[in-house]
C-alpha cells in the first residue's frame, strides 16, 4: 500500500473519522443537494447489484436499500462504517477496505459515490480496479469538487483566515483530497485510460448549507470543524482559533438568512459505462 494511502486511512479512522460521525446529521443537510443529484442520475436501482464507494456514515447505502437494491458499501473508516452499519441495520454489506485494491468474487450493475472517490494515492490504478469491479453494461456514478475557487463555501472561510496559518507551499493541485478531480481533462483521461466508455463530466452549482439553524454562529463552529478551514485550524493556537472565529463571523454574516446560512457549492457530476465487449 502507497505512503499516501495509508496517511489517508489513518486521517480517516482518527479525528476526522470520528468528527463525521458526530457531526453526521449536518454534513447530511449539507451535501443533501448532490445526494439528490446522485438519486435523480441512478434511476431505479431495484434489484440492482450496487457498491456505494466511500460510503461514510451510510446515508447512501440507506438510500440505494430503500430503492430495493443489494448493497456493498466499501470505506476506510471504521468509525464511519459503524455508523453505517447502525443506520442499515444490517441490510448492506459493509466492508472495511480500500476500494483502490479491493476486487468483488461478483461485479456490480452500478458503481456509485458521493464524494468518495477523490483520495486515491494513485487513481489511474483506482480506476482501473475500479472499472474491473464494474460488470459489462454498467455505470459508474459520482460526484467530486470542482476547483476549491469555484466553491464560495471553502473559499470564502479560507480567505478569511489565510494570514493566520503558517506560510506553507501551495499544494499540489492532483495530490489526494477533496479537490483531487477538479481538472475536468485530467479527470476525463483518467477514466478513459481506466476502460469506460460514454464518459459525461457535467457541471453542477449546488446551495450549500453551513448551517440549517443557529445562523452564523453555528455556521461558524461548523467551518472551524469541518473541509479546508477546519483543516487549516486543527493545530491552531487557542488565540489563533479566537481570531479566526470573529473573521468567520463577519465574512458568513451576510449569507445568514433568518437562522440559515448557505453559500455557493460547485461539483463535477461523472457518468460512465463499462462497455459490452465486442
């Protein structure tokens, strides 16, 4: 397994792991839009062999159970997988594994991910083992970030905060993360590279939601917690935090709308096929 793998499934069963697991409900509401994206893109999943990558606390795998599918969910997280496990009562197939290396004794009619396939140490291989876990005939689905610039979500908290962190090189923009397949042509040749087929990139502006209720100050909390800004500030001093909680609250101010906060979101939704062989 590479170095950059394994850094990724150690941040995902340790703090981060375990923040999405409390804070399961709100990050629901907040990637609510590309849920419903994702619903709308599958059609019927009735008695459709379908792996949910990625699959977090399981509102997904939820989702697909309910529309009559059988369901592999596949995560780094055992904290996470917990948490899912909970949720569908033992209806789906829960899986700790890395769905860059792990292959299924049966294929899948539909490959599907909310957000989970972006943290690949090496995603030409991903995909590719990916592609093999797909049967002939059938679709990949998911959805990832477009360029964090693009999302007004990160980059109005990260703007806000920028001169308290420490100066650091600029990251590079293909390394595994949440912005990982914001290069649309990059994205396009990995999964043509990978075997599919009648492969569509579409852009999609997506609300947001920072905070359901509470208004600015939970959005607040929220951002300190949670994507780049909580990123940024997780080995911040105490004074540090206390600073970047009063920018915070000027800059989310405006977008507060009786309790509500939402800001701009920008997501690339991926659809393609495994070809029938000729």
């Amino acid at each position: 397994m590479s170095q950059a793998n394994t850094e990724q499934i150690d941040y995902w069963n340790g703090r981060a792991g375990a923040k999405w697991v409390a804070m399961q409900a709100h990050l629901d509401v907040m990637l609510a839009p590309a849920t419903a994206e994702l619903k709308t893109r599958a059609g019927s999943v009735s008695q459709l062999r379908v792996l949910d990558i990625g699959c977090g606390t399981g509102e997904t795998c939820a989702i697909w159970l309910d529309g009559g599918a059988h369901v592999t969910g596949v995560d780094v997280s055992a904290p996470m997988l917990a948490r899912a496990a909970e949720r569908t009562q033992g209806k789906a197939r829960l899986l700790e594994v890395d769905a860059s290396q792990w292959m299924s004794d049966t294929p899948f009619d539909l490959v599907i991910s909310r957000f989970g396939v972006m943290f690949f140490a090496a995603p030409d291989q991903a995909f590719a083992t990916i592609f093999a876990n797909v049967r002939p005939s059938g679709r990949l689905l998911f959805t990832c970030w477009r360029h964090a610039v693009d999302n007004q979500w990160v980059s109005t908290p990260i703007n806000a905060i920028r001169s308290l962190l420490p100066e650091a090189p600029p990251p590079s923009p293909h390394a595994p993360g949440p912005f990982a397949f914001a290069d649309k042509d990059r994205l396009a040749r990995i999964l043509m590279q990978a075997g599919f087929s009648d492969i569509v990139i579409q852009p999609k502006d997506v609300p947001i939601c920072l905070a359901s209720e509470g208004g600015v100050a939970a959005a607040v909390r929220f951002v300190m917690q949670v994507g780049p800004s909580g990123a940024a500030l997780a080995e911040a001093s105490d004074d540090a935090k206390a600073i970047a909680a009063e920018r915070l609250k000027t800059v989310l101010e405006p977008f507060d709308k009786g309790g509500v906060v939402t800001l701009g979101g920008a997501i690339w939704v991926v659809e393609a096929r495994r070809s029938e062989p000729i």
